[in-house]
C-alpha cells in the first residue's frame, strides 16, 4: 500500500483495484501528478482508465485522483467493484475523447463525476452532449451562459445552469447521470477533509 493513499483513507481493496503504486496516472503521451500539497492534471487529448473494460458502468471524471476519491467515498454503491469502468479525460474534454467513448462506450451506463462549480457543470454538458453526438455552443456573456443546442438559443442563470436543466431547456436527453459531493466541490475535497476530521 502506498502511504499517500493510506492517509487519504482509499482502503486497499481500492488501491488493489486501481493498482495504486505511485500518484502518478497516465494519459497516454501526458501525465498527472499528486502529492500532499501539489496536483497537476493535464490537458490532453489522451485518457486514464482503470477497471473492468466491459464494465457495464463507465464513471467520467476529470481526473485521475478525483476517481479514486469518488470511488472510495461511494463504495456502497458498487457491491461488485468490476462492474464499474472510470475514466479521466483530463482539464479540458475534447471531441477525438468523446468520439472514442461514443465509439466504444454506448451499451454502458455512463456517470459524470466533475466539480460542483461553474465549470465543472459545463463539463457534464459538453462531454454528455459530445457523447450523445449533439451539437452545443456554449458562450459567457458576462452575467449569463448563451446556450445553443438543437435549434433552440437560450440564456441561463449561471448559478442554475446543470445537466439536467440545459437538457430540458434545449429539448435533449442523453440518459447520462451526475454525481455531485454533498458539501464540497470536488470528491477529492471531501476525501481530504474527511481525513483531517
């Protein structure tokens, strides 16, 4: 077992599951980094995988270590750890990205795990929409998000601006979830702040 993992609290079961041996997590051609007081995520056009390939659930995050925390915080929620797939695409989603999930990933239930903020909820947006081959626009006017998505034009409040909302307002539905920490931003907050309690 890996200290840094330990004194987060991801129990070995997990760090077996991931093969945990040191917080560094490839994208490919990049690399992420964590240690205590550092955390680097690329943007990249590769991903990080870790689980079962044919997981009949694919949980989307932005990073490698947000992952991990979500995992570890969540784990009553997959009785059967190998039945869940994740996948980090890194600080900015791109279509060659999505296209390979949308490729190989459609019989799956598909789970968003990113930031409860601003961008993280424009995350879900782009990558469900880029998963479900749908054509968005998203622009900031200053006081507003400027949505563009199935023919229709809408302004939104950015503080009420979620998945589910821009779907219901553009006329879309893509069958994909999100997940959201209760208190904190970032599963990854939470796990830390859980750690010092």
């Amino acid at each position: 077992m890996n200290p840094l993992f330990a004194e987060l609290g991801v129990p070995a079961e997990l760090q077996a599951f991931f093969q945990l041996q040191e917080p560094v997590f490839s994208y490919e051609q990049d690399y992420e980094y964590f240690g205590r007081n550092m955390h680097f995520v690329p943007t990249t056009q590769g991903m990080w995988m870790a689980g079962n390939y044919t997981a009949s659930e694919l949980v989307i995050t932005t990073c490698a270590m947000e992952a991990i925390a979500y995992l570890t915080l969540n784990l009553h929620r997959y009785p059967v750890i190998s039945a869940v797939s994740l996948m980090a695409l890194g600080c900015l989603p791109c279509k060659p990205q999505l296209e390979w999930i949308t490729s190989c990933c459609q019989k799956r239930k598909i789970t968003l795990v990113h930031s409860k903020d601003l961008t993280g909820r424009l995350a879900d947006i782009r990558v469900a929409a880029g998963i479900r081959n749908r054509e968005i626009r998203l622009d900031w006017n200053g006081n507003a998000v400027i949505c563009r998505a199935n023919g229709r034009s809408f302004s939104v409040n950015p503080e009420s601006l979620t998945l589910n909302s821009f779907e219901k307002a553009a006329g879309l539905r893509s069958g994909i979830r999100t997940r959201k920490p209760n208190l904190h931003n970032t599963y990854l907050e939470q796990l830390r702040y859980e750690q010092q309690q």
